[in-house]
C-alpha cells in the first residue's frame, strides 16, 4: 500500500492560523488600549486561538472548551500554546479585554486579504459569467440581522409572544461589498437601534453604488450620497409623499403597463431632493415593486438588478447564524457577547478564505463541518477537498489486484 500523501506536519487548525500574523496581533494587542493589562498568560494571540478553537468546534460553554483543550493538550504546541487555560481565566479575559481588540484583527485580516477575496469570487452563472457589469466592482449592501440573548442585557425589542418577558438582544449592522462577499464594515449595538444607524456614519468611494432596503429612507442621507457622488438603490415606503416632475410608462404589444419610469420630488422642511421611482408590475406574483435611486443614467434592468443582488447580505446572515454558535454565548457581559460576535465574524473570514484556495466546487457549509471534523487531524486539508476521494480510490485499487501467482512449483 503506497504512502498517504494527504498527511501534514500540522494539523488543520495550525493551517487556518497561518493565516494570521502572531507579530501583527501581538502589535494590536499591545496597541489596544487595556487589552493587556494585568495580564500574566493569556495575551491576545492566545486568547484568540482559544475562542477560535471553540466557536469552530461548536462548543456551546467554556467546560466544553476547557475539556476539548484538555483533550487536545499534546498537540497544543502546534498551536503556540505553552499553558492549559482554565475557564474562570477565559470568562474573566472575555469581560475584561476590549472587545476593540479583535474588531481591529478583523480589520486588519481584511485590509490583508481583500484584495484576494475579491479576485477569487466565484463567476456567477448565465450571461454575467460571459460580461461583469460596470458597477459590480463597486457594489455595496447595507442591512443589519439581530440576534437574540438569553437575557435582558442589551436594549431588546418587544417581548416574548408566549410568557411576556423582554430580552435583550444585539443587532449587527453590515456593509458588504459585493465582490468580496464579506462584511467590509462592522457595528455592534442593541437591538432597538433603528438601521438607518449606520448609514450615516459610512462614506463609500466615489462612484459606488449601495443597495439597502427601506428600512434606510432618509432624505438627508440620500442627498449626502448624491453629493458625495455614490448611487443608491433602495425599496420605497409606501406611505412617501412626492411630487411627480417627469413619467414614462411602458407598454406590452399586449397592451398591460409593464412598468413606470419617474423622476419624483421629495420635500421635507427645507430639505429637497430629487429621485427617480420606479415601479415594476410582475404578472406572475400579480403585484408591483417600487424601486427609488438616483442614478438618472441606468437602465431598468440594471436598477432591478442592483436590488436583487442585495440578497448576498441575507445569504451571509444565514450562513453566520448556521454554520457558527451565535445561539449559545460565553459570558453574560456585554464584552463577552461582543467579543465572541466578533471571533464569529473571524472565524467566517479564516473560512471563506481557505474554501476560495480549494479549487473545487464545494459548499461552505461542508468546509465549515470538515473544519470542525478534521481540526485536529494532521491532513493537508486544501488538497484533501480538491479530491477527497484520491486515497480511498487509490487503496481500491490496491485491494482490488489479485495476488501475484507463485512461479515456483512443487516438487
């Protein structure tokens, strides 16, 4: 039986390390305000891996943690790790370190692999495949997902259907773009913050184009966008009042409106501006969407284009709450919470980056699960899911040769 050429020297979770820079993390932390004070151990790096550890094996508590690395603690050297952390040491270093320490790691991983995500996106299927739109490379989302807590910590948002009781919770507001198909820009608040929050504290780059849905109408900030020179497409309300300056309406060879070009004036005190509405009647579902942005120049198709492809966002909420342990916290600290958000939000990344370097089609849920399998095993995990059934076949094949015929014979 040939050797196993899928065997590495580290196992897969050192792999995933690699990725980051102890030097640069090390600096952060140090740079960080209060991140290593009174610490005798577990400096950042550490504490990194150690969440990391847990969030990528779905551990739902810190004994669970502490008794993986237990189990784990000859192989720990690999990690960087000299000392078995105990769990009344990680609950009080997730209380006490800033939770601005792992936001500027994750800073830092995205100004490091950007660039890299964004030319290894895979191609979308059907005609964009053949030619990208001109607006794709700068194309953002914006919306927020809110997770709920198990306790009245953060500022929730109504209360419980069945008992009356209110919880807390955290919202996480999101920019995205496009073509790196991760978040690009982070906040952490309580979920009764409105999400129209953020909006006001992000400035794209000129010629951008932003996609958000209607919980983001604001005449003020749609104007600054406009004079910063960043188109956005957005879902109108339907309670907006406007004055219609110019309309276009088309017409099937049928005779049925397929849809309503408008050029549409929104006044509130001194505030003017001005949009353009569109409206698209969809036969099949029997309604009309009505889309408002104000960029005057693109075509219908580009404009209802621009809005579906806002659904990116809603597909990385889901693959965040799916795939990693946002249902279960480590501490009851508002720290706590935001630190494992934001451990979540690397781990994502740390994945994202290693399923574009395997060059075989393969979902991220199934690289997040061999991940969490395999993190321990000593396996070169990029060429084990480029053909993980190499070994297998070539051990069949082994199998499957009849035993060589004994030229001697008996006397």
């Amino acid at each position: 039986m040939g050797k196993v050429t899928n065997f590495s020297g580290q196992p897969v979770y050192n792999q995933l390390l690699n990725l980051l820079d102890k030097q640069k993390i090390c600096e952060i932390s140090h740079k960080t305000l209060k991140s290593e004070s009174y610490v005798k151990k577990l400096d950042g790096y550490t504490h990194l891996v150690i969440m990391l550890y847990g969030v990528l094996k779905h551990f739902d508590s810190l004994r669970e943690l502490e008794i993986g690395m237990q189990a784990e603690a000859h192989k720990l050297h690999h990690l960087g790790i000299d000392y078995m952390v105990r769990r009344s040491t990680l609950a009080e270093a997730n209380k006490r370190r800033p939770q601005e320490f792992f936001a500027n790691i994750y800073s830092h991983l995205l100004s490091k692999y950007g660039q890299f995500l964004a030319d290894s996106r895979p191609k979308r299927k059907g005609k964009d495949e053949i030619k990208a739109k001109d607006w794709e490379r700068l194309l953002y989302m914006m919306d927020s997902t809110t997770i709920s807590l198990f306790d009245n910590i953060l500022k929730g948002v109504g209360r419980h259907p069945k008992s009356g009781k209110k919880k807390g919770g955290m919202k996480v507001h999101t920019v995205m773009k496009y073509i790196v198909g991760v978040p690009m820009v982070v906040q952490l608040t309580s979920a009764a913050k409105h999400d129209h929050y953020l909006l006001k504290e992000v400035h794209l780059p000129k010629d951008s184009t932003l996609a958000m849905d209607r919980a983001y109408i604001d005449y003020a900030q749609f104007q600054r966008l406009t004079d910063e020179g960043v188109c956005y497409v957005t879902k109108m309300k339907k309670n907006l009042k406007y004055k219609v300056l110019e309309s276009v309406t088309y017409v099937n060879p049928n005779g049925l409106v397929e849809y309503q070009d408008q050029k549409v004036l929104f006044e509130k005190g001194d505030l003017k501006h001005e949009s353009r509405r569109i409206e698209i009647w969809y036969r099949d579902k029997k309604q009309s969407v009505v889309l408002l942005t104000n960029n005057f120049e693109l075509t219908l198709e580009d404009v209802e284009e621009i809005y579906k492809r806002r659904w990116a966002i809603e597909s990385l909420y889901k693959q965040l709450k799916q795939n990693f342990p946002l249902h279960f916290f480590y501490g009851d600290s508002i720290n706590a919470i935001q630190v494992q958000t934001w451990v979540v939000l690397i781990a994502n990344l740390l994945c994202t980056i290693i399923s574009r370097k395997i060059k075989r089609q393969c979902a991220f849920s199934q690289i997040v699960t061999m991940i969490r399998l395999m993190l321990m095993y000593y396996v070169d995990f990029t060429g084990f899911m480029e053909d993980p059934e190499r070994v297998w076949n070539e051990i069949s094949s082994t199998c499957d040769n009849p035993p060589p015929e004994n030229e001697e014979k008996q006397e």
